[in-house]
C-alpha cells in the first residue's frame, strides 16, 4: 500500500485510556514549532467533563491557540493553517470526535472520508490522537459493539494515510510506522 503525497506531515497518535498517548502527541506537536494549534473535540456535558477539558488545557500551557471543534472537524481542519505561520496542528481525541457523531446521530462515513480529504490537503504537519479500542473486551451492547468496529475501521483508515504511527502503552510510545 503506497502512502498518500501529504501523509509525511500527518502523525498518528494510538493508546488505551490514560496511556499517556495526549502528553505524546503534545511533545510531538512542541517539537514542529512555536505557533501550536489544538483542535479540542470534547464537549463539556457534565462538571467532570469540564474538569477534564480544563486540566487538559493546564497540561498544554502556553503557546498554544485552541479551537473547540466536537463535530465539523474536516471545516476546521480546512481553516487551521490560518492564520499564516502554523507550524502544527493537534487533533485530540478522534475517539471523543467519532462519540459525539454518533450521539448527534450523524453519519460516520461521510464524516470520516471529509476528514480524511481535509487531512490530504492541510499544508501543516498534523497529529491525531486516538484511542485503540480494540483490544479490551467485546461491548455487551449493540451500540458500544458498532462504537468499537467505526473506531476500529477509523483507525485503520488514518494509519494508511499518515506517514508515522506511535502507539503509547504505560507512558512509553513505539513508533509502528515512520
């Protein structure tokens, strides 16, 4: 399988739940440059999540811009080098993203390939992070099953297209590809 022409400039980021793979991608995404641009996928439903996004935002410190995107990632995406001068995009988490397009009862596919279109065509490096959901045990529902298999096909369809790939396990990443 060959890799894209713009997947050089892509990194993917895979991990479990707190693996470490968000502190990973930040150190990758700090090393492309100073003007950062966090595209943040969650939305704060509940006090917990919020205090998640916020000790998010604390780990990130200075330096960087954030856009809050939980839906329309590819429009976001298509707009992110703007304005002139970045030198790096992060995408964190396409897990929290592919959640909410199921919630809003959209429609995946679509939604993925639009991505994957935008990611062909950022003039930036990009870094996404995802989770790797595969490897726990088999959702006892039909709705956590279908999550699992998009997330599954989601990742496989970025891995084809980004010229790195690292997984993170216990804070420690191996790069599989690049």
């Amino acid at each position: 399988m060959s890799i894209p022409s713009n997947s050089h400039a892509a990194t993917l980021v895979l991990g479990g739940a707190r693996s470490g793979k968000s502190r990973h991608a930040l150190a990758l995404a700090e090393d492309r440059g100073a003007n950062r641009l966090f595209i943040a996928t969650a939305e704060p439903f509940d006090g917990e999540m919020r205090e998640r996004i916020e000790a998010h935002r604390r780990e990130r410190g200075t330096g960087w811009r954030t856009l809050e995107c939980p839906l329309h990632l590819h429009e976001t995406l298509e707009a992110a080098p703007s304005p002139p001068g970045t030198d790096v995009v992060l995408i964190d988490c396409l897990t929290v993203w592919l959640g909410n397009l199921m919630h809003h009862d959209r429609d995946v596919a679509v939604a993925a390939d639009r991505l994957l279109d935008a990611l062909e065509r950022c003039p930036v490096p990009v870094v996404l992070v995802s989770n790797e959901v595969g490897s726990g045990l088999v959702p006892d529902t039909p709705l956590g099953r279908r999550f699992r298999d998009e997330q599954g096909r989601l990742n496989q369809r970025l891995a084809a297209r980004c010229g790195r790939v690292d997984l993170v396990v216990a804070g420690l990443p191996l790069t599989i590809r690049g």
